[in-house]
C-alpha cells in the first residue's frame, strides 16, 4: 500500500476576505482529492503579501519548524505564488512547496481519463510551469528526481525541460489535441443535423450535475449503461458527456454534463477545456445546478456565472436547479420565480425540472391534423416514432392522424396537412 504524502497547509488571509474561512475548507478538499493526508494548517492574517516569500519572514520559520513537529512532506499554499516565491519558500523551508492552481492542474492530471483530457490538462500544466522555470534552474536538478507531485500524473513532462524543449512540447501536444477537438467539432454537427435541441449541466464542482445525468437517464432512458460516473468529491467529471433524452411524447433533447467550476480556476485550464466546453457554448438551455445545502452557495452561483461569462455562455438562457434540497428546509419538489428545487439523489424534482425544460427548448413544437395515403405507411411510422400521436383514424383516402410534432417535421409532410 502507498503511503500517502502529508500536506502542511498555510492560509494566508489578505485584508480579512470574506470567504477566507469557506476558501481553506476548499484547500483542504482540494488537498484530500489530490491524495494528500492533512498534517496541520497554519494561517496568517496580512494587510500585503511579502514579495520575497509571500508570508512574512517570521511565518516562514514558524512554518519550517512546524514541518519536522507534523512530519509534512509538502507545503501547500492557499494563494498563486510567484516563481521567484516559490524558489525562495522551496530554498527555505527544504521541502516541495505547491500552490492551489498546481494543487488543481494535479487533480485533474490525476482525473483525466480519454486522450483529449490527458492533453488538455499536459497542455495547461505546461504553460503554467514555462514562466516558473526561469529562477527555479538551481533546483531543477533536486525538483527533477524527485517523486513530488509536480513530477507525477498522467503525461507529466520533467521539470529538467528547457524552455525550448517545452515550447517543442506544447506545439507538438496542441497539435494533436485540435485533432481531436475536429473530431468533437464533427460529432457535434451530425448532432446538431439531428435537430434535437441541447441542455448542457454546468455548475460549481460537487454540486451534483453527474448524479442529475444519470436521474434523468434512470427515469427516461432505463439504461444503466448510459450513465456517467459519479462520486461525492471534487472535480468527478472531466470528460463531456452527451445522452439523449426521450421523452415519453416522443419529444427529445441532447443533455451535455461538463467539468464543474472552482472559485480560482487556473485561467491555463479554462484556455485548455475550452473546446471542451464548447458544449455548454452551443447549448439551447444551461442547468446551473447548486448545492443548495452549502453554506456558501451564493458565492458558488456567482463564481459559476463568471466562469461562463469567460467562456462567452452568459447569454444563454439558464434555469437554476437547487440540487440536494433535501438536506435543507426546502419541501420538494418545489419551483420558485422560476427556479426548480430538487433530489437528484433520491430522484425528487425530476418530472417538475422535465417540465421547466420543455417550456424552454419545444417551443418548435406545435398540433397538427395529417392524412396520409394508406400506401404511405412509412411515414405514419416516422410520426409514431418521432412525434406525439394524440389520435388516429381511418378515413376513406388514409389515415388521419393528430399529431403535435416539431414544425420542421410537419414542413417535411406539408403536403399531407389535412384541409377539411
């Protein structure tokens, strides 16, 4: 059994922030979900950050003698710290030192599953180390055989790469990546020929999009091989999923679960997954799906809608989904001014949010009265398949059907609109 690595974690409180406390409980998960075993946290309270070592001298002592007391293999800081800070803390407290957005790169090194994400994240990580490889020459040689965590994880290129050498790489690996990002480009328009209308989940990490996928696959598609995988930690989902969505009126739309947001998400990353995210981009309706029951989820929307605004999806129209409202006070299912609470979990909520959903991308839908010829079988199958058949009947010239169905579709067999 490997051991895990023991983390010290240091806070470090600029001017009393508001959601210091919620962002050290973030640095923990985000610790736990990087493997790490907690060995103690130590904070500061600074009005400005110490350009050498962006905690003060005195902390930093604290911070080495208390390295030998817990026994921490890695220190991990809750703010991004400067190249030449990084040398400095490295060069002073002799241990590997790494910030929250190397602690995020690492996590989703760890979580990226297909080629595309294995990529994307090598891509993010080496544009962020490029500029940090200037003033770190003198540890390279100690940094480069090491087991640390900058120097594990799918792909991971040595630290020892010259600037050029990575540059080379980034080249080599962005070309490979627009590739499969025309491959995506490709799936996507044969979707999109399809007609169906897309919902994209987006939301803050763990608030439950991969657990409403597979609700909503459980209920309509009664097809355990279709769901995604889902767990109760930060950042589960890196890969986009898409599934198909029957309804039982025969009314369809595409449902897309993408990578969840954090407060801080390194800008590398956002640039990376941003092909990726061109599903929610594309999309007709977002879920924002929240974490009702934590404390801080006010601040988690606001994050999530500055992210989309980033990745130009702010736009779009939206319904807020108060996930996992059954560990509030809530009474579900409930809709409220538009927004939908619900139960993923215990698939509460489910039909009310169908409903919410329909409102908002079958507005091409409409009732229609359709006589086909009796020798054109073939096309009362298409309406039984793809529409809603309220009513069926046999008249002397063909069956007359009463259909509500997409416009396109009636457009299509215009010609067999009933005139009486």
């Amino acid at each position: 059994m490997i051991q895990k690595q023991r983390a010290l974690l240091v806070g470090i409180n600029i001017n009393n922030q508001t959601f210091f406390k919620d962002s050290m409980e973030e640095l923990k998960n985000l610790a736990a979900a990087c493997e790490l075993e907690i060995a103690g946290v130590v904070e500061q309270n600074l009005k400005a950050v110490n350009t050498a070592y962006h905690i003060g001298s005195g902390k930093v002592k604290e911070v080495r003698l208390l390295i030998d007391e817990v026994k921490a293999d890695v220190v991990v800081f809750s703010n991004e710290l400067t190249p030449s800070q990084l040398r400095n803390l490295e060069d002073s407290l002799e241990r590997e030192v790494i910030d929250r957005t190397m602690l995020i790169i690492e996590i989703f090194a760890k979580r990226a599953k297909t080629r595309e994400a294995k990529l994307q994240v090598e891509v993010a990580r080496l544009k962020f180390m490029l500029p940090r490889l200037e003033g770190l020459n003198d540890n390279l040689s100690r940094q480069g055989g090491g087991s640390g965590l900058r120097n594990r994880g799918s792909g991971e290129t040595k630290l020892e790469l010259d600037k050029r050498r990575i540059e080379s790489k980034i080249a080599e690996l962005s070309k490979e990546l627009e590739l499969l990002v025309n491959e995506r480009n490709t799936q996507r328009s044969k979707r999109n020929k399809a007609g169906l209308p897309s919902v994209a989940l987006v939301g803050y990490t763990n608030a439950g999009k991969s657990t409403l996928m597979n609700a909503l696959v459980e209920v309509y598609q009664k097809n355990a091989d279709k769901k995604v995988f889902e767990k109760d930690m930060l950042f589960a989902t890196l890969e986009t999923s898409v599934r198909n969505i029957t309804l039982p009126d025969k009314k369809a739309f595409l449902l897309s679960d993408t990578v969840g947001f954090i407060s801080k998400l390194p800008h590398e990353l956002v640039k990376a997954f941003r092909s990726t995210l061109e599903e929610v981009r594309t999309a007709d309706l977002l879920l924002h799906v929240v974490d009702s029951s934590n404390p801080n989820f006010v601040q988690q929307i606001n994050v999530t809608n500055e992210t989309l605004k980033q990745i130009g999806a702010d736009k779009i129209p939206t319904i807020l989904v108060f996930n996992k409202a059954d560990l509030t006070d809530v009474t579900i299912p409930c809709i409220e001014d538009g927004k939908v609470y619900i139960s993923a979990k215990k698939d509460s909520g489910i039909e009310e949010l169908v409903g919410l959903i329909g409102k908002e991308v079958f507005t091409q839908y409409m009732e229609y009265k359709m006589l086909v010829p009796y020798d054109r079988g073939n096309i009362v199958a298409y309406f039984n398949e793809n529409a809603d058949v309220k009513a069926v009947s046999y008249e002397k010239d063909g069956t007359l059907l009463t259909v509500e169905c997409r416009v396109s579709d009636y457009k299509r067999f215009e010609e067999f609109a009933f005139k009486g």
